[in-house]
C-alpha cells in the first residue's frame, strides 16, 4: 500500500475532523441503490456517535431549560407585574400558551425537516428560540405601563415554544438517521435526557440566581415587595430566564457544522452526497498518522481529505443516464418531489391503496370495513395515543405551581420572598428532577428493551398512581405525609425508565425517512394536546366544589387515582397499537426494514417465529 504524506497541518488539528470523505470507496459501482446500501453498512460498523448526541442534545436541554426555567419565575412575574398576586387564569395561560407553542412546532418543523431536510430546519430553529429568550428576558410595561405585559408575555411564550417544539421530531429524526443500528436506542435516549438536565439546571440556576440576590429580597412579603425588593426580583427572573440563551448559543454552533442526513439526501433526494455525509461519524477521533489510506484499486493510495478540501472542476459531458456528482458516476438525478406527490405519498403509507370514499368512511363507522386496519395508521395512531395518555399524566405531575408544590410538601404557605423563590426551587429538585435524572440514566442503560420498557412503564404507573392517590386522601396533613413525597418522586423515576423517554424514542425508528420527522411530530403534538388538556383539568375541575389548590382538599388524590387509569390505558395501546422496533430475538432492526410499514414488519415477525420454533 502506498503511504500518503501527512501535512503539519494535518499532524496538528486542534480539533477533530466530523467526518471522512470516502467518495472513492463505491466509485466501482454503477448502482444507486447498491451504493447506498453500502453507505447504510457503513454506518452500522460504527460506534457510538457521542458527536451526533451532543449535537442534537445540546438543543434537548436547551428546551426543557426554557420550559422549567419560565415555571420557576412565575411566582417572581406574580410579585413584580401582579403584586404577589397572580390570578390562577392568568398562571394557566402562561402555561398553556408555551405548550401551545410546542404543539404547533413540532408538526410544524415534522412537515419541513422532511421537505426541506434536517440540517436548513436543525439551526433555523434555535436561532428562532434564541431571538425569543432574548426578548422575553427584555420585555416591559413601558413608560406609564403603555404596554399590555400579558400579551408581551403570551406573545413570546408561543413563539419560543413554537422552536422548542421543532426540536422533538428534527432532533429525533437526524439522531435516528446517523446511529449504527446496535447502538440507535441508546443514542436516542441520550439525546432525551437533555430533558431532565435542563430541568435540573433550570432550578440549579434559580438557586444560585435566588443566593446572589438574596440581600435584595430578603424580609420583604410577596404583596409589599417594593423599592430594592422589586429591583431584585425583576433583575432575577430576567437572569434565570436569559440564561437560557448561552446553551441555545452553543447548541446553534454545533448545528451549523453537522452535515445533512444520510439517510435524507439518499432516500428523499435520492443525492449520492449521502453517501458522504454517512460516513460523519467515522473515525473522528483518531490520530491521522495512524490511519491506514484507502486503496483505490490500482495500487495507490487514496489520501484522507476532508469534504471541504475537494475542488470538484467542470467535467465533460455524460451520456443520459450517467451525470456526475462530486466526481462520482451516478444514475440517479437528485430533486424533491412536489407536495402533492409528498402528501399523496403519506397518504399511500398510511391508508395504502385503499380509496378513500364517503361509502368506505361510512363502512368504517359501521365497523364493516374489512380493509379498516390495512396501512401503517395504526402505527402512528398507537404512538400518538400513548403519547396523549402519558402527557396527560406526566404534565398533570409536573405542573410546578407554587401552591401545589406547597401541598405537596403539606406545609404552610410563605411570604418572604427569598423563602418562596428558593423553597421552590430546592423542592422540585428533591421530589421531581433527581427522580427523572435517575431514570433517564437507567433507560439508557436499558434502551435495548425499549417496547417492554413503555408497557411495563406504563403498567408501574398505574399502581404508583394508586397508591400514591390512597396515601394523599388518607395521611394529607398527617405526619407520615412524607410517604407521598417518595411515592411523588418514584412516579418521575418511573416516567422516565419508561414511556416519557421511550415514545421519543420509538416514534423515531418506526417511520420511514421520507415521513419520519412528520409522523413523530404529530405523535408528540398529541402529546402535548394531552397536557394542555390535563392543565385546564387541573384548574378547572372541582370535587365538592373544591379544587387542587384549596386547603384541606383531597381533590389531588382522586385525580390521581384516575390518572392510573389512563397509564392502565396506555398499557394496553402499547401492547396491541404500538411497533416494536426490534426483532422477536430483541436485535434491533434496520431503519430501511422498519420503514418498509405494517405488513412487511408483521411477515418479517412470523418468520421470525418459524426460525425459533
């Protein structure tokens, strides 16, 4: 093998290369689709993709940064707009407007990242989230109050939750896309726990926020903060709150130097620059001087240079059939195709040939159509149902008002500023934060059993619900309280060793590419229609005309009983709705055969079961 000369440059790179060029290693095949699926080999030989987590993490974290961050300065909002005393309407369209943001964005950029492409999609949206931050940590009344603060408020709440929620099926999307087969449940969950360590930090920061100020807000009562008292609260939510935009900021560097997709430019362009880009996460780490050259067949070594490096000339002209691209003999013309083609296509996924008539629709609510249940609609129905059932228990826990942490912890409510600004933050740490840090780490751990994870998961909350629901009704007040906190705290374990992580990340494995950005935001928008809709149950809905936050209710504990339900529920739609993205021997299959659909994952399946017997 012919050694290549190694550049200074290249003996010293202070940073690593993201990926290797290896344009030449498949110019001995004619085929597209033979070139392509040894890209897909390719990228299945390699490791853990800790870059490509990084990268789509780092966005994860600063989202669930922005979302908890906001729910910790509401009660600072309430004293320095509200005077301490924030109607509950107003603190539930606060809350609701940033998850209706959510849910717009993640349809929203679903429905573009498989248009337009991961990558165009992936760093316009943090850009957008930054823009938003920064403004929401700058608004104001005005000079004589000429503003409307609520608006201002509501205003930016939606549009920085309308990039937040573009981050679930883009992030999900590309992850998927890049990771080796063996090693694509772990990555994906990586990835979502940048959810529980940016709730966490959210209230570490508020901590720390909270000591620096705490001479200025020390003494003074929620309804007569004023003069250095109000100084100090509007400097502190404006800091916890603008704090987000550093990570969002380092997140967008990191967007910008991730190549597209793979899997995208191949299977939706049908562009040979996929086979490029697949090889992203190869190599990267190693030294170059112990890297051994590519031969190109005749005997001479290939050198190693990055993409950027490549100076493609004008080439002569190809017969029909055989342009060039980047050098590379190809017979295939990369494009998009038009939205009527792409919806007709979805449409085709879902429902297959099956025409869709206004006697069939009447068939179907007959229950006599006998071709109901052919396509791959139950697939993405079984997903965005469970995700609808487990949003409308995970959101109905974590609703972090003021007044039911206080319930929670069964004590009395305070009125020194400094007191209910750090209470606050320290209590959802203990009794929400370390359990979904903890659980998360686990399903990591676990992610190989994901499917059984989400049914178990689901099947483990429901009895924590019910237990949870009798503690709350029987020891509420009692001394032996402290049992409910525990119970509270393994709930968010157990969310997260199961179905809250694990929707994530099966929703984007079981779609094909050209659909699956699509399909995982609407399963996660229906999520988060779950948690609006558990928001308004929480602020609306009375037993004996009392709601969650009056004294001495137990309302809490009934709601919970009843939540257990909807996870017995969701327990069931996972075992008969939802795909499971391994095999029968608990290998995980290709993204290529997942995305064949319903009907070729159920044939594979009984082979399966034939081989085994």
């Amino acid at each position: 093998m012919a050694s290549t000369v190694v550049s200074p440059q290249q003996q010293r790179r202070w940073f690593p290369r993201q990926w290797r060029d290896r344009v030449q290693l498949y110019d001995h095949l004619q085929d597209f689709d033979q070139q392509k699926q040894e890209a897909y080999d390719e990228m299945d030989k390699e490791g853990f993709g800790y870059w490509t987590v990084l990268t789509a993490g780092a966005g994860f974290f600063t989202g669930a940064y922005d979302v908890y961050a906001v729910n910790t300065v509401v009660p600072l909002l309430s004293i320095v707009y509200w005077n301490g005393k924030m109607p509950p309407k107003i603190q539930l369209t606060i809350s609701m407007a940033t998850l209706i943001g959510i849910l717009f964005g993640q349809v929203a950029f679903g429905i573009m990242g498989d248009r337009y492409g991961r990558k165009k999609m992936f760093y316009r949206l943090l850009a957008g989230l930054i823009i938003g931050t920064i403004i929401f940590a700058l608004i104001s009344r005005g000079a004589q109050h000429s503003l409307n603060i609520l608006s201002l408020i509501i205003f930016w709440r939606i549009w920085t939750g309308f990039f937040l929620g573009g981050d679930y099926p883009l992030s999900a999307a590309i992850t998927a896309e890049f990771s080796p087969k063996k090693h694509r449940g772990r990555m994906l969950a990586a990835v979502f726990y940048g959810q529980p360590l940016g709730q966490i930090t959210a209230c570490i920061v508020s901590l720390s926020s909270t000591a620096a100020l705490r001479n200025g807000i020390t003494g003074a009562s929620q309804k007569n903060c004023t003069g250095e008292c109000l100084h100090s609260a509007d400097v502190l939510w404006r800091w916890i709150v603008g704090f987000g935009a550093v990570p969002a900021g380092f997140a967008l560097l990191l967007r910008f130097y991730i190549p597209e997709s793979p899997r995208w430019l191949l299977e939706v362009e049908r562009n040979p620059m996929g086979i490029d880009a697949a090889a992203y996460g190869a190599d990267k780490w190693k030294d170059p001087l112990l890297e051994d050259d590519v031969e190109d067949g005749t005997g001479h070594g290939i050198t190693d240079t990055p993409l950027q490096d490549f100076h493609f000339q004008e080439q002569p002209e190809q017969p029909e059939g055989h342009q060039l691209t980047n050098g590379r003999r190809s017979q295939v013309q990369p494009g998009l195709e038009s939205w009527r083609d792409f919806w007709k296509g979805f449409r085709l996924y879902l429902f297959k040939d099956e025409p869709w008539t206004w006697n069939r629709l009447c068939l179907c609510l007959q229950f006599r159509d006998k071709h109901f249940f052919d396509g791959s609609w139950t697939d993405l129905a079984g997903l965005a149902l469970s995700w609808w059932l487990l949003d409308f228990g995970f959101y109905f826990l974590i609703v972090n008002s003021f007044k039911l942490m206080t319930k929670i912890w069964a004590a009395d409510d305070p009125d020194d500023v400094y007191i209910v600004i750090f209470q606050y933050g320290w209590r959802i740490i203990a009794s929400t934060s370390l359990g979904a840090v903890v659980g998360g780490a686990i399903f990591i751990a676990m992610a190989r059993n994901r499917w059984k994870l989400q049914l178990y998961g689901f099947l483990v909350l429901f009895v924590l619900f019910v237990v949870a629901g009798i503690v709350f009704i029987k020891l509420f007040g009692g001394r032996y309280f402290a049992i409910f906190i525990a119970l509270y705290c393994l709930c968010h374990l157990a969310f997260n060793v199961g179905p809250n992580t694990s929707t994530f990340v099966i929703a984007a494995e079981v779609f094909p590419t050209k659909y699956r950005a699509t399909c995982h935001g609407i399963s996660a928008a229906a999520g988060k229609f779950g948690s609006v809709l558990t928001q308004i149950l929480l602020s609306e809905a009375k037993i004996n005309g009392r709601g969650v936050n009056d004294s001495q209710s137990h309302w809490l504990g009934w709601a919970l009983i009843i939540q257990a339900f909807m996870m017995l529920l969701g327990a069931i739609v996972t075992l008969w709705c939802v795909p499971n993205p391994c095999g029968i021997d608990g290998k995980p299959r290709s993204l290529e055969d997942l995305g064949k659909g319903k009907e070729a994952r159920q044939k594979m399946e009984r082979e399966e079961r034939l081989r085994m017997r």
